[in-house]
C-alpha cells in the first residue's frame, strides 16, 4: 500500500477548498466536487501520512501511520447522529493522527496529531480527552510523587519552549489528592496533551511542513512517552 502512495509535495489548494466547504457545506456540492476534494486533500493526505510516518519512526518505531480512513485519516463527512452534534455534513478542517499502542479507541491511544483549517494549523502530542479507562489509569500513575513532579516539570520545560498545554476540566481535587500535594494540580485535568498553534499556509510548503512538524514532535516526545505509559496501564471496563 505505501509503496502506492505518491510524492508528498504539500497541501496546495486545500485552504481553498476548505473554504468553499464553509460557503457550500451539503452533499451535492460535495459530489459535484469528488475529484478537487482527492487532488487537494484526500491523496495528498495519504502522501504526507506516509512521510510524516517515516520521520516519526525516528522518534517511535511503532507508531501506526497506515494511510487510510479511520487509521491516520478522519472522514470528510460528520457524524451528525450524536446528539449534540454539528449538523454540517461536511468538515472544513482536516485531522490526521498517528498512534502508538494496539488497545483503545483510536482517540485514545497517545498520539502525534495535527489538523488543519483555513484559520490555524494545529499540532498536538497525548490525549486531548481521556475516557474512563485512561482517567483512571493517568490518576493512578501521577499518584505517585515522583512522577507527578516529573510531568508538571516537562510541561513548565514545554510551555517555556512556546507549547501550551490543554486546559484543566475539573474544579476539585478527585479522590486520593489534596492541596497539600506537590503539582497536585495536575489531577485536575480530563487529558494530557500539549500543543502548538501554526499558520495554516505552511501546509502548502511540503518540505518545510514535515521539518517543522518534525522539531516539534520531537520537543513532545517526553510527553508522548508518558502519556504512552499509561495508556498501557489503562484497563477497559
């Protein structure tokens, strides 16, 4: 399969189209427009899995990258049956991902992760929500002092290199946790993962895409690691 894939030599014409969708946002134009949407994002999208792919193996050799929908690609198409959900049948931003580990949901194994609009491009490493699983398992692990202070101090180290990190959810310590603590303010968060915002017309510059991405995946990768370690002690209801 990848041996099939072409050239990656950027997005161009995806911030356009992504626009169009916002103006046009309906099935029928969507068919009418099949073919702009594989030249502009679908095949480039698989192109840069697979290059973006090979890099981050440098990084984690058993990452997954496998070029298709519901592996590192998302649909164009919304779910519009959750409740609650955005009823535009059509995404204007573009998400790819690429996991580590071979348990849970794709959204919650730890992960390089970017997408894109016409407004930002933005690049991410962890899990942006934990379900009940890993909630437990990240409490568990930053239980334990030494961890605790070790991952509030990556993140300081993060955030002084221009990372942000997600926002807290949670309001009062959970069970097992007091101000008394060290860095117990980390147990006030429903995920781990930091990130950073880009503008969205690097995506057109392969090259220098990938480069960029690449340093900054690379300055995450003691959080992917950390938050890799507990997706490993997360056990499934």
């Amino acid at each position: 399969m990848r041996g099939l894939v072409i050239e990656f030599n950027g997005f161009k014409g995806a911030i356009a189209f992504l626009r169009a969708i916002r103006k046009n946002n309906n099935k029928e134009w969507f068919e009418a427009h099949r073919s702009e949407y594989e030249k502009v994002i679908l095949n480039p999208s698989r192109a840069f899995a697979v290059e973006m792919g090979e890099h981050l193996m440098a990084l984690e050799p058993t990452i997954d990258f496998e070029p298709k929908i519901n592996k590192a690609l998302f649909r164009i198409f919304r779910d519009t049956r959750r409740m609650g959900a955005n009823k535009a049948p059509l995404k204007s931003r573009i998400g790819i991902i690429f996991t580590q580990g071979s348990s849970g949901g794709r959204l919650q194994k730890s992960s390089f992760y970017l997408h894109f609009s016409p407004d930002e491009l933005f690049v991410s490493v962890g899990v942006r929500w934990f379900e009940k699983p890993m909630l437990d398992a990240y409490r568990e692990y930053i239980k334990d002092d030494k961890r605790r202070v070790a991952l509030d101090r990556l993140l300081k180290l993060l955030e002084a290199k221009g990372y942000k990190t997600i926002e807290k959810e949670y309001k009062r310590y959970p069970r097992g946790f007091s101000a008394e603590m060290s860095s117990v303010e980390l147990s006030l968060y429903k995920g781990m993962a930091t990130y950073k915002i880009l503008e969205p017309n690097l995506i057109e510059e392969g090259d220098r895409l990938i480069d960029t991405l690449y340093k900054i995946y690379e300055d995450m990768l003691p959080l992917q690691r950390i938050v890799y370690e507990i997706s490993l002690r997360a056990k499934e209801d």
